[in-house]
C-alpha cells in the first residue's frame, strides 16, 4: 500500500525530461497517473525498525488567490506544536501568493524546529524546502533553483504562469521539486498539456550533463488547473454533499490525460479521497456562488515519481488529504506526507 516503484526521473545536471538513456525507461509498469493507498500505520523517522524511514516528507501547495494570513501558514506546517511536525523536509508551494515575505512567516511559524534551505520565486509563483536546524548543514550537499515562465502572467502579476523548482541532496537522496501554475478554465486542456511538458523540458536544461544520474525522487505540486468535465455542475455538487466525491474521478481531466499517455505518465498519487478543492466562495467552506457558478474540481495537485536503479529508494505515502480549515482564499491547500527508504540492492 502507497509504494510507488516507476521508471527513472532526470537528475541533477540533466534536463528534467532529458534524452532517454539505454534502459531508463524499461522498469515502466504502467501506464499514466498510478493511484496509491495511504498507508495504515503512521511512520516516523524515529519509530521501530521495521517502519523506520531514511527521510520523510512533508509537501504541501496552497493557491492563495493573493491573500496571506499567518494563523493559516501555521496550520499547514502544524499549528503552534513541533510534536505535530512528523517529517524531516517540509516543501512549501505557493501560487498567486502575496509579494511579502512569505519565507519570513513560515519560519516564524516553524520557531525553531526547522531552517530555510533553499527557495525559488518567480513574482506570485514561490517554493520553499526547510530542513531541521540541528542537522541540515551537515546532510545538504547541493542546492539549485531554476523557473519557467509559460502563458504570461493570466492578467495579473498575481497569476503567473509557469513553474519554480528546487533541487536538492540531502541525505545522500537526490531530489527535484517542482512547484507549477498551469493554465485556468476548463476548456484549457491541451494547454496545460504542452505547459507542463515545456516546463518538464525546459528545467536545468542550460547544463544538463547527459551522463549524470537521474533523481532519486521527483515531485510535482501546485494549481495544475485540471477540471472535473463530462457531468453537469448540480450532480458534482450533489455527490460531493454525499460525501460520494470519489466517483467523481472518472470525469477528472488528469487522470484522464494521463491514461491517454499525454502527461505526467509513470508519475503517482494518493486516492482522491478529499473534496476538490476549488472553486469555493472566499472565507467560507461554500463552492462558488458567483455567476460563472463553477464545476468544483481537484485542481490542486501533489505527484511524485520514484526512481528505480541499483541503489533502490522506496516510497510510501501516509497522507494526501486537503486542509479545509483554511478558507481565506478560493483554493483548499492540499498537503502529502510522503516517506522514503533506501534498500540495498544485494
């Protein structure tokens, strides 16, 4: 349950889609987005050997619709209580965020349980790692950050499109973060399509080493802007108020995408348990009562991709759920928590 194996994912000094290598992409198992159960048992870094992880991971992407408030950047790292921090990484994406110093409230929020150890901002587009503060100088050993700007800015410079993306080693574990804003509305399917494989091509492109190894871990988060399609608005509403949401993700245009082969194919992702997560009424937990009166969908997002080579990393995931406390902005936050190991190839 919520082990994820896939093909290999491009590497540090490699372009993110980079030429296919003999053999990279032979230990593909299927076909599309693979959907993965939650673990049972929650895991800690800390617990028995026989659920001890080498690394886990909190993610989480948050559309802000420009507004910020720090109660709620408290919430999504854990309110006020390190005990409620289970993870070693915290990844935090952001899209049309404020320009104020989101960096700042979030470590005022973390105290003094974790450090910033790399950020990636492109005007409303930001992404954040933090790492613990007694050990993270000793465990990070690389660092890059790179953007991709895709379908101008929406309007407004709140509503950049395109991607941020960090790079990390840390713990001997290679790993790529990509933090996205595809493009908006429903009808914007091949769009988002050839956005995400712009960016997935485009990222440390300008250096790539065709010969270095690929990542250990890549992941991608944000408001990927796909859209429940095919059912009409009153039954979506009417299913999601049953709490039958999970029916729903037969009419979801990225599982579908991904079936067809045209995005994110070997890539994982929790079950859509959680309601979707956009378009509600701000400050409420209401969906849109505005005029274009829109189709609730998943359109926040958190995939991953596990790289299988001759030293194995596993991953399992623990939770996928959104954060529906939060209602300051139109987008519910979605957050994972995602554990690695590293088995020996004997």
């Amino acid at each position: 349950m919520g082990n994820c194996w896939t093909a290999a994912v491009p590497a540090a000094g490699s372009t993110v889609g980079g030429r296919r290598r003999r053999g990279e992409w032979s230990s593909r198992r299927h076909r599309g987005i693979k959907t993965v159960d939650v673990e049972e048992y929650h895991c800690e870094f800390s617990s028995v050997d026989h659920q001890k992880s080498d690394l886990c991971i909190c993610v989480v992407t948050w559309n802000m619709n420009g507004q910020v408030c720090y109660e709620d950047l408290a919430e999504l790292v854990g309110r006020h209580n390190a005990k409620e921090r289970k993870y070693e990484l915290l990844v935090v994406g952001l899209q049309e965020a404020p320009r104020r110093n989101i960096a700042r409230l979030l470590q005022a929020a973390l105290a003094n349980t974790h450090m910033l150890l790399g950020k990636a901002i492109m005007q409303s587009l930001q992404l954040y790692v933090f790492g613990p503060c007694r050990s993270s100088q000793l465990l990070l050993t690389e660092v890059e950050v790179d953007k991709r700007s895709v379908g101008g800015c929406g309007g407004m410079a709140r509503r950049k499109k395109g991607a941020v993306a960090i790079r990390i080693n840390y713990k001997g574990i290679s790993m790529l973060f990509i933090s996205c804003h595809l493009a908006a509305h429903a009808g914007k399917v091949k769009e988002r399509n050839w956005e995400s494989k712009d960016i997935t091509h485009s990222l440390f492109s300008k250096n790539s080493n065709p010969y270095s190894r690929p990542a250990h871990l890549t992941v991608w988060l944000g408001d990927l802007n796909y859209r429940i399609q095919g059912i009409d608005n009153f039954p979506v509403r009417k299913l999601i108020h049953n709490d039958l949401q999970s029916m729903l993700t037969g009419n979801d245009q990225l599982l579908q995408e991904a079936e067809r082969g045209r995005v994110f194919d070997g890539f994982c992702e929790g079950t859509l348990t959680f309601k979707p997560t956009y378009k509600y009424d701000t400050g409420s937990s209401n969906y849109d009562t505005s005029h274009k009166v829109r189709v609730p969908s998943w359109t926040d997002r958190i995939l991953f991709k596990i790289e299988e080579r001759d030293e194995k990393v596993s991953a399992n995931l623990h939770s996928y759920e959104s954060i529906d406390g939060i209602d300051s902005s139109d987008h519910k936050p979605v957050r994972a928590h995602l554990c690695l190991r590293l088995t020996d190839d004997k």
